[in-house]
C-alpha cells in the first residue's frame, strides 16, 4: 500500500512546531525507506540532523542529494547543496573540490578559481605531492595561460624528478599564447622550457626569433651564439644571425654570414635557395661590393653592356618593384653567376615586359650566352618602349645596335633605313622627341617597321606540379606488420664502428659573433674552403661519414655515407646513417627512401625492422606528415606496444590528440 506522502509530511511539520526533531525525522525516513529518490526529503533530513549537531550524519545525507542532482545535470542545485554543506564543514577540501567541479560546469570560472585556490593552499601546507600536483593540474586547465599555476606545477613535476612533465606543462601553455599571439608573453615560455631542455636547437632558435620580432637584436644574439657553436652549419641559425646582425645594423657581418650560408646551400645542391640569398644580399648591400667569390672575374671576362648609353625615362608604379631584381642580377654578375642573373632578369621581364631597365640589363647577358636571336628580341621590346615614350633617339639607336649585333641581315639595315625615312631629320637630333604632333603618321609607320615580338612562353612560370607523396600504400604496411610479428624473435644488430680520429684540418667556420668586439666582418670565416692534408686516410667512406656527422658537417657525412652504399661498405649501417643525415639536412623524401630500401631489401630483421620503422615515422613528423607518422606508429604499437619503453606509445598518444583521434 503507497505511502500518503501528504499527510506524513503534514505530520513531520506538526512535530517540528512542537519542537519535536527526532519524531519529525522518523517520519520523513518513512518516505525516504519508501521512495530513497525523493531528494526534497532528503535534503530537508540532512538540514534537520545538521540542526542537532550529528554533522557526519548530516553530510552524508547532502552528499546523496548533491551528487544525484549532479548525475542529472542539475549544477546549481548541486551547487547549492555544495554551499550548504560547507556553512557546516568549511575547511572540507572534498566539498571546496566538488562545488569547485560545479562551477567549471556552470562555466563560473572565477568562482571554480577560488575553491580551487583555496584547496590549493591548504594542500601546500599539509598534502601529498601527489595532491599537489592534482590540484595544480585543475588550475593549469582552468587557467591555460596564467604562468603562475604553470610555474607551480612545473616545479612540482621538478621535485618529483619529472623533468618530461614540467617541460609539457609550459608546452601546453606556449601553445595557448602562440594561438593568440602573445609574443610578450610567450617569450618567457620559451625561456623557461629552453631551460628545461637547453639541448633543444630549434627551440633555442624559436626563442632567438622571437626577440627578433620583438626589436630585441641583442637577445636574439646571444641564444643563436649557443646555435652557431653546437652546428655552425646549420641553415636555420645562419638565417636568423644574418637577421640579427642586420637589426643590429652590422651589414657586414650580416652579409659575411649570408655568403656562407649561400655556400652550404650551393654545396648541398640547393640552387634556388642560394639563389634566394644572394637577392637577401643584394637587398642588404646594393652596391654589390667590389668583392668577387672563387674565379668570378673570370666567369665574366667580356661581359659588356653596348646599349649602357641607351636611355629611356619612365615613370609608374612598377619602377620601385623592378629594382629588386634588378639589384639581384647584379649581385649575380658580381659573384660570379651570370647565369643566375639570366634566370633573375628573364622572370622579371615575364612580369614586367615594358620596362626598358630590365631589358637593357638583360641584352648582355644575352650576348655573353651568343643568344642572338634573344638579343634582337630584347633590343626589339626596346625600341617599342622607346617609340611609346616618344624617344625617337633612344628607338634609333636600338636599331642601330640591331644592325651592329647583326651586320649580315639585311632585314635589320632597311628596317633602320626606313626609320630615318619617315622620321627625316628629326631621327638623329635632339628635335625629335619634341616635334610629335607634326609628325604623328611618321611615328605610326616607324611602328610598323620596328614590328611585333610574339613573346614566347615563359620558362619561368612554375608548372604547379606538386611533390609526389612518399607515404607507404596500406597493403605495403599490411605487409610488413605481418613479417614484423613473424620475426620479432630475431635480432641481427651489430655495434656500429665507432668514429675515427680527427683528420686534416676542418673548415674553420668560428664566425666571431660578438660584433662589438670584431671589426672585420669576416674574422674567423674562412671561405676558402677545405685545407686538404696530404697525408692517405686509410678509414672506410662509412668511418668517414660517421666522422663527420660526429663533427656536425652533415653535407660531408651525406657524401660519405653514399659512397658507402655505392660500395656495399657495411650496408645496412650506412644506409641508415645516410637516412638520419638525410632527415638532419631537411631532404626527407631522400631520408625515407634510405630506411624504405632497407626494409624492402630485407637488410634488417626483426627488432631492427621497428627500429627502422620508427626512424620513418620520425622523419615523418619531422615533415610535418603527421597523419603519416600516425599510421607508421600504430604498427609499430601493433607489434609491440613497450618498444622503445613506450615511447612510440607516447608519440602515437600525442598525434591523436593533435589529430583529433584521442
């Protein structure tokens, strides 16, 4: 039979008026043993037994009523049960932690601080390190970029020898500010995880561009010191010295170092990089120097320009955009890459077809090639912009040159003979460009004679073919899961050959970067490349190769180590020292290649094969293929979840989360 929950409760309230407590609460429990889900009643019971002192009792009774409201969705009545509960046990961290959890549902964050702060400080005087850590860690996902909770909590993880979670905790918050772009603040991030992992290159080198984007040369200075020394050939750092050295208005310096890095990329084979430092050069030093590299005087010898008289003034919006690359090509000529200088010149003639400046420039370098046929088309552009300015001297003396360049066409003589017909004797004198209106029909038929060049297409435009994708198909992966776990059993590792002593004299590439204490740009670059030692080096191109990786001159250490493979000289090895040579200059495609062959050829087995997997999903990420990497991890944790000690795990965890998988 259902209870009568009115009368009952109209009998609890009888006895509260009489002040009979205990009776009023043995009535309400018979709708509680009856119906333990009215939570009305329950809260009114757990206020009553509050009423008489039985506080455990009572909070009992307002943790039923609290956590059900919660389980519902309910916040603010939870929360106000919360607060209850705490007007009878302030100092109970518990009920500070739940109505803090509350409040961050109700998105009443600075209310959740405060609970939140307030168990804090209790647990800094009286909990564990691991409560610490806990609460530190609510605070940090409250407050993602406050630096004072980051800094807590990282010197938490610290005390408890946990150098990996105090760095990630200032990674969380730097990623937070880089999101926002608070470079102020982020900078002090990235003093503080620099100071976790000072062995971390490319953060060292993020720091040192951040204070360059704060007009903070000197910084920026002193942490790309510590770059220079570690890897004086590392392209990035010579990159951002040059910036500095520049903001720091040291030209010198700054072009000193822009040379040698120009040599790195020239070495290495990459052409349009170098080419793209040497316009950072000609941007910095216009004038070009006096300065030749290598034989560039030589290079050049006859290089002239016969139409250097021929002038023609324009004006427009275009004259300041051509002079970049006009400054180039000189810096080009200057250095001994005239046919860079081409290159430079013809692309900007494809975007600026009218401007006489570019095609003058050009028509030596033209003749310099004996491209006569490219000579008389520029000088043909020429005279049309001369006959558009009205210049009728500056047209002339185009077809005169045409003629010069090309005596034998007779093509060429009566095209410059039919001008002066037409244009009498205004073709030679200074009268010329004044007399256009008596001469209109003259201009017109000069038009005629000089004709029209159909510009041929341009070599220079970029055919938007896209690097193909050097990702593993999923048959291939099936594929090689499948041996993986076939052989894992099997180990072939051998010890790798240790480095060989030091040989011949290195190239001293100590670039002084103390710019108030050195007065030569060049002090300490030696740009004469390699000082050979006579004397035979009996070891190995592998021994070699692993010398100067050990040295950090990775472009030597590639070479090596392909001769190695050519010569079958320890394979494996040196296929995979080629690979993470290959990742260390940044040619990941290459890299792949290298670990792919030793897969495919069967060159290591077993544990070795995840070895050489891991190092794939690696240069993967390391590319910033991350959904590669991902796929490359997962069968590798499929195989073996411990390899590595979880480490792959680790990274597999990360990518999810990045990707969105987690």
């Amino acid at each position: 039979m259902a209870l009568d929950k009115p009368k009952i409760l109209a009998a609890a309230q009888k006895q509260l008026a009489r002040g009979n407590v205990d009776r009023a609460l043995k009535e309400l429990g018979r709708i509680v043993r009856d119906d333990p889900k009215d939570l009305r009643v329950r809260q009114k019971i757990a206020e009553l037994l509050a009423r008489q002192g039985k506080i455990a009792e009572a909070m009992r009774e307002f943790q039923v009523v609290a956590e059900a409201y919660e389980r519902g969705g309910f916040f603010p009545k939870a929360a106000a049960i919360y607060k209850q509960m705490l007007r009878f046990e302030p100092n109970s961290m518990q009920w500070h932690l739940a109505l803090g959890e509350i409040y961050q549902q109700l998105a009443l964050l600075s209310d959740a601080a405060d609970h939140f702060n307030i168990v804090a400080h209790h647990f800094d005087n009286n909990g564990t390190a691991k409560e610490r850590i806990e609460i530190y860690q609510r605070l940090v996902r409250l407050n993602p970029d406050s630096l004072e909770y980051a800094e807590r909590l990282s010197d938490l993880y610290q005390k408890e020898s946990d150098p990996l979670s105090a760095y990630d905790v200032w990674a969380k918050v730097a990623q937070v500010l880089e999101q926002r772009n608070d470079l102020d603040t982020l900078t002090t991030v990235y003093e503080r995880m620099s100071a976790l992992r000072e062995d971390d290159l490319d953060l060292v080198r993020a720091l040192a561009n951040l204070y360059l984007d704060r007009n903070d040369p000197r910084r920026a200075l002193a942490k790309l010191q510590h770059c220079f020394r570690v890897d004086p050939q590392d392209t990035e750092t010579l990159n951002l010295l040059a910036d500095a050295f520049v903001d720091l208005g040291e030209q010198d310096k700054a072009v000193a170092v822009l040379r040698e890095l120009a040599q790195i990329y020239d070495t290495l084979g990459y052409e349009e990089y170098r080419n793209q430092v040497y316009d950072r050069i000609a941007e910095i030093d216009p004038s070009g120097g006096s300065e030749f590299q290598g034989d560039a005087s030589l290079v050049v010898e006859g290089l002239t320009n016969p139409a250097r008289h021929i002038d023609v003034q324009q004006e427009g919006s275009e004259v300041e955009a051509i002079q970049r690359p006009f400054i180039a090509a000189e810096t080009f000529v200057s250095y001994g890459f005239p046919d860079k200088a081409r290159d430079t010149l013809e692309a900007a003639v494809a975007r600026f077809p009218s401007s006489f400046v570019l095609r003058r420039a050009l028509l030596p370098l033209q003749l310099y090639d004996e491209d006569t046929e490219g000579a008389l088309e520029s000088l043909d552009a020429m005279y049309e912009v001369a006959m558009d300015h009205s210049d009728y001297t500056a047209a002339r003396a185009c077809l005169v040159l045409a003629v010069d360049i090309q005596p034998d066409d007779p093509q060429a003589h009566d095209r410059l003979r039919a001008f002066e017909e037409a244009l009498g004797e205004f073709a030679t004198g200074e009268e010329g460009s004044a007399a256009l209106d008596d001469f209109g029909a003259a201009i017109e038929l000069g038009s005629k004679i000089a004709g029209t060049v159909t510009p041929e297409p341009d070599p220079f435009q970029e055919d938007g073919k896209e690097a193909g994708d050097f990702d593993f198909d999923d048959s291939e992966m099936h594929e090689l899961a499948r041996q993986l776990r076939q052989e894992l059993g099997e180990s072939s590792e051998a010890p790798a050959p240790a480095p060989g002593p030091a040989h011949g004299e290195e190239l001293d590439l100590d670039l002084d970067l103390d710019f108030d204490m050195d007065d030569d740009p060049l002090a300490g670059l030696n740009l004469d490349g390699l000082a050979g030692d006579e004397e035979i080096d009996e070891r190995t191109a592998f021994e070699l190769g692993q010398h100067h990786y050990a040295e950090g001159s990775y472009d030597e250490a590639r070479t090596e180590f392909e001769r190695a493979v050519q010569a079958e000289d320890d394979l494996a090895a040196a296929l995979e020292m080629l690979g993470v040579t290959n990742r260390r200059l940044r040619d990941y495609r290459a890299a792949v290649e290298c670990f792919r062959r030793l897969l495919a050829e069967r060159l290591v087995q077993g544990e070795d094969q995840l070895k050489i997997l891991f190092e794939i999903g690696v240069t993967y990420e390391a590319a910033g293929n991350r959904k590669s990497a991902h796929k490359v991890y997962v069968r590798i944790v499929g195989v073996d979840r411990s390899f590595r000690g979880g480490e792959v795990q680790n990274r597999l965890t990360s990518l999810e989360l990045d990707l969105g998988l987690g």
